[in-house]
C-alpha cells in the first residue's frame, strides 16, 4: 500500500513541513506552517477536506473583517455575541460547564460572523434592556431557538426551575407562590418532604402572624 505524503503541500495558508504524531485513533497528522508565521498540527482528513486552512488566523481575520465592517465593537449586542460564543468554545470561561461542557453550540452562521446575528437581533426585538434566551434549555444557539426576553423571564426558564401546576394553572414555583402570596422557600421545603404543591399551598394560614408564612416581595 503507497503511503500518503503530505510534505512540500498546500493547503489554503498552511504548507505541510513534516510528519507529526499520529492521532489516538490512528489518523495521519502533520507539521504545517502558516502565511503568518504560525504552526499548527492538523489532520490529512482536515486538510484536505478543506476544514483546516490556516494556525486560526483566518478566523480571526474574518472577525476583526466583520468588526471593521459594522463598526459595532462598542456596541451591547456585539458584546452580548461575543459572550455566547465564548459561553460554548471556551473552556477557561467561568459557565462552559453549563454550555459548552453540556454540548451547546453556536450554529455556523452566527459563529463566523457578527452581522447576521446583528440583523436576526434588530429584526426579532433586541433592546438594550432584554437579554438572549434559548426557547429549549438543552438547544443550541441558533435562530429558531432565540428570543429576546427580560432578566426576569430568562431566570424563569432556568434548567433548575420548578415548574408547578395549580387550579388549572402552569407556572415557575416562585411564580406561582408570589401570585398566591405565600413563601415559595416553605412551599419548596414541604415539597422536598413529599407534599404536593397544592397540598403545600392549602396548609398555610394567611392569618398567622408568623413571617415565614407570608410572601416577602
């Protein structure tokens, strides 16, 4: 069987100087040297595939491209994309465990560029007082599984919160307990200890002088 040799060729801004380790899996990895003057370490398959052209400068540049062309960089929402971003590819950032870590992504074509997600914002209700949320918790971050909502309900559609149903009524326990004016800490607390939220909500006495047992706004 001939053996793939790699040296001497281009691919987009990286040529191929050297064999490298191979991969764990065994795939074929090399030495490649870029047009800027960095080195990186890639696959044949990626190379040749077209996924790996450049040491990461091109997406750079396609960013500080996108920058210079929008002129936002100062801007909430550019800061607010950029946030998203790192939420999903960077590990050293203090949520990846709740959004990359978990497997939440960024689709292609907000991750590449700043001006579509500018325009699904303008178009779709941004405000400089709402903040992005997923529709599905466990959804990536793309358009049909966007919004803009307030801190308020972003908070209600947290993973850990507790979705309560009462004479015919579905909401978020704190919610729910606000509306009827009881402490939602005692509501929660009860149910822990096996009661149901009904159950829960019928043994206060709205007459008790206790503070506990009333809702504190």
């Amino acid at each position: 069987m001939s053996t793939v040799d790699l040296i001497g060729q281009e691919f987009g801004r990286l040529t191929v100087v050297s064999k490298a380790e191979n991969a764990s899996n065994g795939a074929k990895r090399w030495y490649c040297r870029c047009e800027c003057g960095g080195n990186t370490i890639s696959s044949t398959y990626s190379l040749r595939s077209g996924h790996t052209k450049s040491c990461g400068c091109l997406r750079s540049d396609r960013i500080v491209e996108s920058v210079t062309r929008h002129g936002d960089s100062h801007e909430r929402l550019y800061h607010i994309w950029q946030c998203m971003k790192r939420r999903c590819t960077n590990p050293s950032h203090k949520h990846y465990d709740a959004y990359g870590g978990r497997g939440i992504t960024v689709c292609n074509e907000w991750m590449n560029d700043y001006v579509p997600f500018r325009d699904w914002a303008t178009k779709n209700g941004y405000a400089p007082d709402l903040t992005l949320d997923r529709i599905d918790v466990n959804g990536n971050y793309e358009p049909s599984n966007c919004r803009w909502v307030t801190h308020a309900e972003q908070m209600r559609n947290r993973r850990n919160s507790v979705l309560v149903e009462y004479n015919g009524e579905t909401g978020c326990l704190k919610d729910m307990c606000k509306k009827l004016n009881v402490s939602n800490h005692v509501v929660a607390y009860r149910m822990k200890k096996g009661y149901s939220f009904a159950d829960a909500i019928d043994k206060f006495d709205h007459t008790s002088p206790y503070k506990e047992y009333v809702y504190e706004k």
